[in-house]
C-alpha cells in the first residue's frame, strides 16, 4: 500500500476500512457504539435526574424567567430522555439526535446565561455549563448527520 497514493473513492462516506480489507457501516464499529451508549445514556440520566427532582428544575427554571416552566420543564426533560434513549440504541437516531440538539439549542442560553451572572463566581459556573452543553451540541449534530446519512 503506497501511503502517498489518492485515496480510493468511496460511494457511501460512512463505510470504513477494517483491519482485514473489509468494508463496514461507522455504526457498526465498536468505538461509534460506545460514543453512542456514552453520549446518549449520559443525556438520558441527566433528563431522569431532571424529572426526579421537577420541583427544583422548575424553581430554577422560574428564576431565570423561563415561560410556563411548570409545563416547559417536564415536556423538554422527556424529549431529553427519549432524545438520548434513541441515540444510545440507535433507534430512530434521527430524531433522537434531533431532539437532542432542540434540547441543547432551545435550553443553554436561557439556563446558562452567563454574560447576566450577578458575580464571579455564576459567571464561571454558568460559562462552565455553556461550554459543556455547546460541545454537546456539537455531538448531536454529528450523530444527527451519520443518523441521515443511514436513511
């Protein structure tokens, strides 16, 4: 094999090239399974968490103005869970991912509002989670991109 060579072109950019010549789906591959199952139980724990203790996501969610938070929490918390369910399992990831993303995009800016922080300290806390749910978003997107290319 001649490293220096073009690479070969291939019809579906989600295959890769195992160890022993074959072709597979990136789906199928152990380390895409594991980011899944990472990725996706992780968000369905926190959703779980969220419901477990609504009143407190709720008080919190009515501190930072949030419309109708005794309705909005529980409703974005479930899309939450059935979001990060779907991408852990790859069952209809599509909307998983999607839903997912809905969660991060609609939720990080009104909960982690850190240019409104009071001191220091919530500032770097709320910049803290910002950046944590922005890198998360990244994530979905990804998964949400391999999701339709499998359709």
């Amino acid at each position: 094999m001649n490293v220096f060579s073009e690479p070969e072109q291939r019809s579906d950019s989600t295959d890769v090239l195992r160890s022993d010549g074959t072709e597979s789906a990136v789906t199928e591959t152990p380390m895409f399974r594991l980011g899944r199952i990472l990725f996706g139980g992780i968000l369905a724990f926190n959703a779980l968490d969220n419901l477990r203790n609504l009143q407190g996501r709720v008080d919190y969610a009515d501190a930072k103005d949030t419309p109708l938070a005794r309705v909005s929490v529980p409703a974005i918390s479930g899309s939450l869970l059935l979001g990060g369910l779907s991408v852990a399992l790859w069952r209809a990831p599509v909307a998983g991912a999607t839903a997912v993303a809905s969660f991060l995009i609609g939720v990080t800016p009104m909960m982690h509002d850190f240019w409104n922080a009071e001191d220091e300290e919530q500032q770097q806390q709320e910049l803290i989670h910002f950046l944590k749910n922005t890198a998360l978003l990244g994530g979905a997107l990804a998964f949400l991109e391999i999701a339709q290319r499998e359709e």
